[in-house]
C-alpha cells in the first residue's frame, strides 16, 4: 500500500525534528575529552608551598554615568581603593562597558567624555597601576556611535589604561617564579560602532582574526604555561567570517583554561550563575555585571588548577578554595585528577578587610580540622585524598576574621571524575549562536505570518475553480478565524500590502539615516552599510521579530476581523449600527497596535534623529500602511467582496444561503 501525501510529509518532519533535536544536544554537550597530549611531569603535586600560584580579579559592565546611580561610581571607587588593597591581586580584567554612553532620556547613545573622565580620575586616585596590572577592553557601549579607531568619539584611546597602547585586541604576559602567565584580550566590537540597539553583537572581521591568531602564535613560540582570554561579548554574541570561529581559536590553543567575559547582565536575572564548559575543551565564564548587581569575580591559577568564586561588593571575608576543585568546574582537557589524589593538603585563599582570625574546614561528616597560614592569603591543612576516592564530597569551610565578619561556604568535589550537570539556560546562552537563532526567529515568524494567507489564497482558487470541496468545521473558534482569514485572502487589496511588507523588511532597507557620527548608513535585516563598511546581520534579525511580534502578526487578524465584519455588513445589509460601547471596544485591538508602534517610532527617531525616522520603512511608515489599511477594510466597496460570497455565502449545490442565522445583534456580541 503506498504512502499518501501526508504520510510522507509527517515522516520527513519527523526526521527533521530529530535532526534539529540531536544538533541541538550535540551543541550542548559539555564533555571535551581528556587530553592525553600533556607531558605528565607539566602537573606539580598540590603541596603547601605558594609557589606555583596566581589570583587575579575581573569586573565587568562597569556602566560609569552621567545621569543615573551615582552610587555606582562611588562603589567603583571602593573597589578600587578598599577590594584592590585587601585582595592585592596580580591582574584586574576589566571587561567592557566601562561607561553607559546613553543619553540622558536612556533612548539615545553617543560616548561621553565626563564619563569617561570619571573612569580616568577613580584609577588614578587609587594609583591603581602602581599596585596591580589593569588590562581594560571596550565593550560595545564603550564603541556606540565611534566611526572608527581614529574618531575623535573613542574616547577608550585616550582614558582607558591599555587603550593607547592597544586600541583592539591584546595580549600580556607575567612571570611569578617559574610560571609564565598570559592574558590575551579579544575585542570583537563593530567598527564602526553603530548607536543602540544595533550593536548588540560582536563581529571578529579578517584584520581582527589574523590579530587574534598573531597573538596566539607569539604566545605558543615563547615561554608560557597558563592562558586566559578575556572580553566583553560571550562567544554565542560574536561573530567571525568563515567557519573559524572564536570558540574554535580559543580551543586550539592548549594553555588556554578559560575565557571570561561581561555583556548579558545574567540575562536580568534569569541566569544568576552563567557558567558552562565548551565543547573545545575550555571554560566560559559570563560574570554579572557591576551596574546593577554590584558582583566582581576572584579567580585563582593554583598548580595549572583554575578556581573561581564571584562575589558581592562589599560581602566579608572573601573565600576561595583552590584544592580540591569544585567538581563542576572539573575540565578533563586541562586538568588532570591524579594531581589531586596525590595532593597533601586542602589549600584555600582568604581575605577580608582585616586580618584572617582563623579558618576550619570539614570534610563529609568528619570533624572540624583548624588550617594554617603559610604565606599572604594562603590556608592549608593536612588531609587524605585517598579516603574520597568515590563520588562525590562535601567540603564545609568557615571563616572568621578579627573583627567577627564571617564566612560560610560549601563545595563539592569529586576525586573519580563524578560530573555535576551546568543548567540548560546557561548552555543556551553560552553556546548556541545568537546570530542564527536570532535568524530562525525572525525567518520562522516571517513564515509564518505569510505562508497561511498564500495557502488559503491557493485554497480559495481550488474551491473557486470546482477543484476542491470546500472545508468543512465545526462552529468553533477554529472555524470562525479561518473564515474570517479566508475571506481577507480575496481582497486584493488588503491581502497584498500584508504579504509583501514582511517580505520587503527580508530584503529592503528598513531606515536610511545617520547611523554612526555623521555617516549616512543603511539598515537591512541581513546587514548594515555604513562608511563604506559592511556589518553582516545579527541583531537586525531580533529588532525585525519584534516587529513581526508587535505589528505585523497582531494587524493581520486585526485585519481578518475587519474585513469580514464589512463583508457581513455588505452582505447582510441590517443598517443597525454598533452602540458607543460595542465601538470603543471594536476598535480597541488595532488603537493599542497603533499606539505601540507610534511609541517605537519615536523611540527610534530619539536613537537615530529625523532623517532615519523618515526614511524608515521598518517604523515610520508601517504606520502609514496601517491606517490606510484600516480605512480601506471598513469602507471595501461590495465589488471586493464578491470573491468571498461565491465560496462563503453561496452553498455547493448552488442554493442562496446569504440568510444564515447571522444577526446584528450576534455581529455586535462578537465584538
């Protein structure tokens, strides 16, 4: 028996569901394999000797401002003064969005150098390059509307500690004892730097990739042990020409342990803990921002093992165990578990405004064991590895300085390989790839708002022509919105302007203005063009699903609703009209989509000025065509309707069914 039409069709969505479903889980994999490739004697047994160790900050999203929470430059300062002299570590990585660059009513953005001139004055009344080494990187508020490395807007150039010296990407190096440490800055912003919303993803171009592997090969040629790469975007927010990208350079590079980054501000809220392990064998760490949440990170490099903790400003003592390591944070690739088993002691990093008073740790239910100072932040205490060999453990540590702040912290580890789970937000958000599920959104919704009306358009002339039955419902809902659907897809003019304005935001330009400094641009979904620069499409394809979400999706049905109420009006021809009540409430729907396309309108015309707000397509003149809409479908001449009643009112047998049981009163009910 062979298969129908349908038939098939379900198996070959079958097939394609499972592909994507099994695409997806094998992007959100986090099991890198061991790498068997590193010389056994590069591990140094945990002992407890200083030697061999580095702890370093970050901060991240610092969002210094002109017009909102003062607060924020004056906890800056704290850090600066009071976190900077209590921890005293080796490297501050301060990763992007130094200043807001927004403008007083938050809709527009340009640089600004006050705030720029504040960032400037806080590390220089801290002295902050005598006491630790400040490596800086621009985030994409700190390149809103700069044309280019040389504007007289890159105010990152002449007030950042490295942004003289390195303008983009970077790398340093620094030697403690006989451990070299390197620290390699990616900077993927757009340049030119477009204002706001349009500089939401990084792009790694050519010149920046050829940089970034320069910086690579200088690092693998000459002496080094340990590599940290570090910027503003996640790896799922950049972009790179080709299939080499920036997650793939990092993962090729053996020393590398960890990239870290800002820019998604735990996603509001909804991801506090934005951790995950990449498939290329390195670590990812997005750290919440300053702006909001007040947090910094204190990670530590202890015999080739990296530790993390993100922390409070403000929060006392600060607790750090480096040995054993967390079991979630184990990377097989890097780390190897027999340098644990054959460790001595327990090793943790404390600090506090004051002086450590002391510090006891518990191991499972065993008993309290005092540690011991042995240099600067460095506890240790003796203990047996080979009494947690199997599954996982819990280790208990408390801490309490001379003034009574105290500390209480837990963390499990695992000395048989014993993996704990990252969440499945943060995989998504850490890696997937932002520009193509931005894509699939906007192209999905794009479909999805055309391909139904061109079906049901097809389905008319099947019917018309005698080819088809018509499809028979039961009076439902259903029934109903495919009726009122179908009759919108016989009126040329209603159904034309629908279809191809989503059409046209795929392939149009969506505003032509000034879109960076004084350089006219244009905006397409696919890219931008400006000062003789192409910027490929990333974030264009999120601002095009909204519209589709908020105005395009929303007028169709609006549209259905309309029309076919002029198509009972033709028909029926009661001449009773609507109460004032049953008026304000038929013409609710399509005010409240008006009105929020209004306010996006100038919102946009606040962020890119008049020229882009009149030449644009994508929100100045989506008004247009939807009043002229609305006023054509209640005011369709009875010539238009005539499509609709040779299927909707005239039955298969050719009996007048024009008097169904379709009253005023029912039309005035339905609204």
């Amino acid at each position: 028996m062979g298969l129908t039409k349908i038939t098939v069709g379900v198996l070959l969505s079958m097939v394609l569901l499972a592909i994507f479903f099994a695409h997806i889980v094998n992007v959100l994999s986090t099991s890198p394999l061991p790498n068997d490739d590193i010389p056994k004697e590069n591990f140094i047994s945990f002992t407890d000797s200083s030697d061999n160790l580095l702890w370093f900050l970050q901060i991240s999203d610092i969002h210094i401002s002109l017009f909102r929470d003062p607060m924020r430059i004056t906890e800056f300062r704290e850090f600066c003064h009071l976190t900077i002299n209590a921890i005293k570590p080796s490297v501050v990585l301060a990763s992007g969005d130094l200043t807001d660059a927004k403008t007083k009513d938050s809709i527009g953005s340009e640089q600004l150098e006050g705030e720029w001139k504040h960032y400037r004055d806080i590390l220089d009344e801290s002295n902050i390059k005598k006491r630790t080494l400040w490596l800086d990187i621009r985030g994409n508020h700190d390149n809103f509307n700069v044309g280019s490395p040389l504007s007289k807007q890159n105010y990152f150039t002449n007030y950042s500690i490295q942004g003289k010296e390195h303008p983009r990407s970077y790398r340093y190096q620094i030697k403690k004892r006989n451990n070299v440490y390197t620290f390699i800055g990616i900077d993927a912003c757009l340049e030119p730097g477009p204002r706001r919303p349009f500089n939401f993803i990084g792009h790694l171009d050519d010149l920046e990739v050829k940089e970034l592997h320069s910086l690579i090969l200088q690092t693998e040629s000459g002496p080094n042990n340990y590599t940290v790469f570090f910027g503003h975007f996640p790896t799922s927010c950049i972009l790179s020409p080709g299939n080499d990208n920036v997650r793939d350079i990092i993962g090729r590079h053996k020393p590398g342990l960890v990239y870290v980054c800002g820019h998604l501000h735990k996603l509001g809220g909804l991801i506090p803990n934005m951790y995950t392990l990449q498939q290329a064998g390195f670590l990812e760490l997005e750290l919440g921002d300053w702006k909001d949440n007040r947090v910094y990170r204190l990670l530590a490099i202890d015999h080739g093992f990296l530790s993390f903790i993100d922390i409070q400003h403000r929060h006392w003592p600060v607790v750090l165990v480096t040995n054993p390591k967390d079991a979630l944070f184990f990377n097989p690739s890097k780390e190897n578990l027999d340098v644990i088993k054959n460790s001595t002691h327990i090793r943790i990093l404390a600090f506090s405004l004051s002086t450590i008073d002391y510090i006891r740790v518990k191991l499972d239910s065993e008993n309290w064991e005092y540690c011991k100072r042995v240099k600067g932040p460095l506890f240790v205490t003796p203990w047996n590895p080979r009494k947690f060999l199997h599954g996982l453990h819990r280790l208990e540590i408390y801490v309490r300085d001379v003034e009574g702040r105290e500390k209480y912290e837990t963390q499990l580890f695992a000395l048989d390989g014993t993996k704990l789970s990252f969440g499945i937000l943060p995989k998504i958000a850490l890696m997937s790839n932002a520009s193509i599920l931005f894509q699939t959104m906007f192209f999905v919704t794009l479909s999805l708002s055309i391909v139904p009306l061109f079906v049901i358009r097809y389905l008319h002339r099947l019917v018309a022509g005698g080819q088809m039955v018509k499809p028979k419902l039961r009076q439902s809902c259903c029934y109903s919105l495919l009726q009122k659907i179908w009759i919108l897809c016989t009126v040329d003019r209603i159904f034309w302007p629908i279809v191809l304005y989503p059409l046209y935001l795929a392939v149009g330009p969506w505003t032509i203005g000034y879109l960076v400094e004084n350089h006219l641009g244009a905006v397409f979904a696919w890219g931008i063009f400006v000062n003789n620069t192409f910027l490929p499409g990333a974030f264009t394809y999120a601002y095009g699903f909204l519209q589709l979400i908020t105005f395009q999706i929303p007028i169709t049905f609006i549209m259905a609703k309309m029309v076919h109420f002029r198509f009972q009006e033709i028909t029926i021809k009661t001449g009773k009209g609507l109460s004032f009540k049953n008026k304000i409430f038929f013409h609710l729907p399509f005010s409240i989509v008006f009105v929020m396309q209004v306010i996006m309108a100038y919102l946009f015309w606040l962020a890119y000025g008049t020229l882009a707000f009149i030449l644009g397509p994508l929100r100045t003149w989506s008004l247009i065509l939807a009043a002229v809409l609305y006023w054509q479908s209640l005011n369709l001449p009875e010539k238009c309707t005539r499509k609709a009643s040779e299927i909707w009112y005239v039955s298969s047998s050719g009996s007048n069914v024009t008097q169904e049981n379709v009253d005023r009163s029912a039309i005035e009910k339905s609204n």
